[in-house]
C-alpha cells in the first residue's frame, strides 16, 4: 500500500468527546470511525488488524476442535421465550425491533438459544455429540455507559463458541483446552505477559467461571493477582472463603485494575432443558445435553492492545497483529535517485510477499516521522540520500525504540 493512495489521513486531534486512549489513537491515525458513541467504522488500516486478530482465534478454535458458522443478528423471540430470556426484566441489552407487519424480533446480542435450537435437528444420540460450533459475528448490547472506546460497544464483532458435551467430564476436559487455547491466543497477540486467568463468579452453573484480565488501568474491573502461579480474583467472588478454596494467600495477592479480553462459562444443562435439547446415552436413557459458552471480543482484544502497548508517541502494533510489518519512508528533499532507490526497494519487498506501507507522500520528514511513531508499525525502514550513499537504510524498531544501520540485504530477513 502506497500511503498517497490511503484514502483515510492522520489527524491531530481525536473527537472532543472520546475520552478512551484506544478511540482517541486508532480515530488519530485513521484505523476507525466513530459513528456514534459506542458505534464504530473500521477502515482499511483497522480491518486489516481485525482480520489478523481474527485470524489468530479462528487458528487456536480450529486446533480445538471448533466448527465455524456464521448465525443471524436477527433473533426469534419465540426460542427467547423458551429459555425465558426476551423479557427485558431478564435481559436490559436488548435492541428490539419489528417486521413490516408488526412481528417483533431481536438483534442478537449472544447465541446461546439460536445454537441450541438448531442442534435438535442434528442432536439424537450420545453418538452424536461432543461438538464445538463458534462464530466471529456482530453482537449488538444496549449498553448503558459506552466510554471506553471500541472495547465496550453497542455494536461489535464477538467470537462465541458453545460446546455440546454428552457429560460433565468431557465438558470439563473440553472446558480446560478452550482456557488454554485462549491464554495461546493472547500470547500471540501480544499481551499474555499481561494476562491472568481468572476466578470469577459461576451463576447458577458452576461455582467459578473464568475470566481472562489484561492488567491495565483503563480497565472497568478489579482483580486480585498471584504472579508467581499467574492466576487472579475478580473482586466481585473475593474472599477468605474463596481464597481458602483456591489454595492462595492474601498477602501474596496484588490488587490491580484490569480489562476482561474473553470468558468461558459452564453452562451445565439451563438452555439444553429450556429447550429441549435432549440425547439418548449408551444406557438407552434420555439426557440433557451438557453445555459451555466461551467469548472473546476481537474488537475488545484490537483495543486492549492499545491501551496496553501505546507509548506517549502513539501506538505500538506487536508483529503478528499489525497491518503491516514495514513502514517505508522515503525523505527525498526532492531528489528523483532517492524516490527511485525507494520505489524500486518497495517492488522488491511485496514481490517477497513482505507486507509494506510506502510513504511516498510529498510533506515534511518531520510530519512523515510522527506520523510513522502514530500508526505503529514494528519497523520503519528510512531512506534518504544519506542511507544511499552510507549503502544501506535506517531501521527503527517501534516496541524497542532503537534505530540501526542496515545493509538493504539485511531488510528482507527482519
């Protein structure tokens, strides 16, 4: 990509009413659009992040075991009804609305009831089962408060996946691989030093839940840390009691603010008996089929990555989620041997599958620098009548913030 050709510019100021690191950087340099508050347009910069995000979870689902599908925004009541979810008492997210003839219907804000009607159709005997069908999918939330940018909004991309288990053993064993897929997850994208598996409240399920916390204080919640066994406490279950039953020690806790990047939850057999998802066992007797939800937000994620890597000079893109890996930046002053020298190195890269914005703008180096520090992108490749004749180009890594003298050989391999 050619940056004189990127339709989307950088921009001093983010809106006066965001308030959140995220929005006000990715807004800055172009990767969104806010629409409405908690509403965001993704451009082509930030699409590019998300679909390598996403991209990261569909592996690590995959390798699991996860069948991917792709469900309706539009929800039925009439499966809502059954499990007793459409009320607005029960459910406060809700963004209803109706068909031409009156007909109500929902925008989909999870898929636990969608999913489990349609396994009665394919769900008969243990033979059948276990099975692991997720999606990456718009949620839509009628949030009360949406102030943290594109890590709480109204409308959303959400990868659930929901597991279909014949018992609670090989739900729990199920249970444990998706904790670990998604602590891989995180590593890969760069903020698993970061995040702690953690205990949180399990409804009426289960006596746990698990949370996944990246420590950060732009986060809405409060949890307890043991680094040394790199588990946590939500706030909201601490106790002496739950401390006990963990096995940890108060004083080796380390209280800290946290976003949550994903969830599992046992869902034992609540929507399985709600609606009739039932199964014949080994024995010839009819069960109810075990179920789990487990979530994780790619936009939340593509924001949590900002709050917790950016520096004073603006985002910092770890290599596996940037939208490009090299950012070329040509300061000619003018001279046609430079934009040559330059053109001809940006060829070379792409022909080597290399992914590279080129700034081949005519501004200021000074405005081309800010504007490389803004975006984010792991190394800046310069190049100038100086590099030229000292026979190579300057490299500068954003996440160390070094700069080095290169051969152009040495580029292809970074």
């Amino acid at each position: 990509m050619r940056q004189s050709q990127l339709f989307t510019k950088t921009r001093r100021e983010a809106p006066k009413d965001e308030v959140a690191k995220n929005a006000q950087l990715l807004i800055r340099a172009g990767y969104i659009h806010k629409e409405m508050a908690g509403v965001y347009s993704y451009l082509p910069l930030g699409m590019r992040v998300l679909r390598k995000i996403e991209t990261i979870i569909r592996e690590e689902m995959n390798s699991i075991g996860g069948q991917e599908v792709l469900l309706t925004a539009l929800q039925n009541p009439d499966i809502w009804e059954e499990s007793g979810r459409w009320s607005d008492k029960e459910v406060d997210v809700w963004f209803k609305t109706a068909l031409a003839n009156g007909s109500p219907l929902g925008l989909g804000w999870t898929h636990e009831e969608e999913l489990t009607a349609i396994a009665r159709e394919y769900v008969f005997s243990y033979r059948d089962l276990p099975f692991y069908p997720y999606q990456i999918q718009t949620k839509f939330r009628n949030e009360v408060r949406a102030k943290s940018g594109i890590m709480r909004g109204r409308e959303f991309l959400m990868k659930d996946l929901y597991s279909f288990s014949a018992d609670t053993e090989s739900h729990a064993a199920f249970y444990e691989q998706c904790a670990e897929a998604y602590l891989r997850v995180f590593n890969r994208v760069g903020i698993g030093a970061q995040t702690y598996r953690t205990f949180a409240s399990g409804g009426a399920f289960s006596k746990y839940s698990d949370e996944f916390q990246t420590v950060s204080e732009a986060g809405e919640d409060v949890i307890y840390i043991n680094r040394d066994r790199g588990v946590a406490i939500n706030e909201e279950v601490y106790s002496q009691e739950v401390l006990a039953d963990l096995g940890l020690v108060e004083g080796e806790l380390e209280k800290t603010k946290s976003i949550e990047v994903g969830n599992i939850f046992n869902l034992g057999t609540r929507f399985s008996e709600a609606l009739g998802l039932r199964f014949r066992g080994e024995d010839g007797t009819e069960q109810p089929v075990v179920m789990g939800s487990y979530g994780i937000g790619p936009t939340r994620l593509m924001g949590t990555i900002v709050e917790v890597l950016a520096d004073e000079r603006g985002i910092v893109w770890p290599e596996a989620v940037a939208p490009f890996k090299i950012h070329l930046v040509e300061i000619s002053g003018g001279d046609e041997s430079v934009k040559q020298y330059a053109n001809t190195l940006y060829t070379d890269l792409t022909k080597q599958g290399v992914e590279v914005l080129y700034d081949d703008r005519e501004v200021r180096a000074g405005e081309k620098f800010a504007d490389s520090d803004l975006l984010g992108l792991p190394y800046r490749v310069l190049i100038s009548k100086k590099t030229i004749e000292e026979g190579g180009v300057e490299v500068t890594y954003r996440q160390k913030g070094e700069t080095v003298f290169v051969s152009r050989d040495q580029i292809f391999s970074l």
